[in-house]
C-alpha cells in the first residue's frame, strides 16, 4: 500500500513507483535497486562508525540522503505534505520540523542510549520508544521504514549490540502490526518484545 499523500506529485502517475533519476516504471526493479542501495548502506555506515559518530537528527537525515539520492531526487528531503497509509496519520507536515527536532535533542540528553546499554531490557525499552517516535514522524516522502530500521540498528551497533535480528518479523506483519500500534496509540509493547529479542550483544565490540 503506497502512502496517502496531500500533494501527490511523488509517484508516477497510477502507480505506487516514485518518481526516479532513472526513469525506472517498473515495480519489482525498483524495489530491487532500493534493496542493494540499502545493503550498501548498511556496510558503509557500520564501516564508518567510531566513538566520535554524532548520532543527531542530521546523521539520521544524511543516512537517507547518502543511501537514495542516486535515485531519488527527494533523499533526505522531510516532506512539506501531510501523510497518511491506512488508517495511520504521520505526523502533520507543519510539526514534523519541530517534533523530529524534539526528538533528537531528547536522545541527545540520554546520550544515544549510552548511559544503559549494559541493560538490554531497558536499553530494548528506550530503543523502541525512539524507533516508535521516528515511525510516527515518517519524516520522508518514502522509504521512512527502512531507514528507521537502519537508524537504530546503527544505535545498536553504536552501543556494543549486533544490527537488531528482526528475522521473519516484517515478512509475516508483526512488525507492521507493532508500528500500527505505536503510531495509533503510542503503545511500543510489540516493538520493545520485537526488539528485545533481536538484539544481541557483539561479543567483537
């Protein structure tokens, strides 16, 4: 299910494929290219964090930016339009610059989760607050799920866990069921349990 947009110039025309720099209208390639550019941005950003990373709202900005800006002319661009999927409302466009900001400063001040790392079921807890918070956002025009993901699995990684093991989770609609909720009603119980037994310490950290 494509997103329900207020403006809705981000799609071509009778479909739910962005407009793309490769003029790509096929469904299936474009889902596949978005995938390998994911990859890449997994290994490129795990490669590249150290101690000194600052993980603020321009780091989660810059990670959509640098992984799909050779296909999307809107990578990194919080949208200007209200959007909704189903019956879930994202936050409304003319918030979105001061909740995203809210958000970001509130993690700063927990220290991107530093403080308790040593505690998983805490840790967990914090971790899907804040992953439920940047669902509720959906700060992009698309793509907000997989760089959400992306996002606190390099907190994760940052704080000493392995990429959060999510497994057959997103295929069998638990973890879009656990977003529903979080952003319907701000309930992050099924994403803290989704968390929680993913994460796993790196024994190499």
């Amino acid at each position: 299910m494509k997103y329900q947009l207020s403006k809705s110039w981000v799609y071509i025309e009778g479909t739910d494929i962005p407009q793309n720099r490769l003029d790509i209208k096929d469904s299936l390639f474009i889902h596949t290219l978005e995938k390998k550019l994911l990859d890449k941005a997994y290994y490129k950003f795990s490669f590249e964090l150290s101690s000194e990373t600052l993980l603020n709202e321009k780091y989660f900005i810059d990670l959509h930016k640098k992984t799909f800006e050779s296909l999307y002319e809107f990578a990194g661009v919080y949208r200007d339009v209200n959007m909704t999927k189903g019956n879930s409302q994202f936050c409304l466009a003319q918030h979105l610059h001061a909740q995203s900001t809210r958000i970001f400063e509130e993690l700063e001040s927990e220290k991107y989760l530093s403080r308790i790392k040593d505690d998983k079921s805490l840790f967990a807890q914090r971790l899907a607050y804040y992953q439920g918070e940047l669902i509720a956002l959906h700060p992009f025009y698309e793509l907000n799920g997989r760089i959400t993901r992306l996002y606190c699995d390099v907190l994760a990684i940052w704080n000493g866990y392995k990429p959060i093991n999510y497994d057959s989770i997103i295929e069998n609609e638990q973890y879009i069921q656990a977003s529903i909720e979080a952003v319907q009603y701000a309930d992050v119980s099924k994403l803290t349990e989704i968390i929680f037994n993913g994460l796993s310490k790196d024994e190499e950290s």
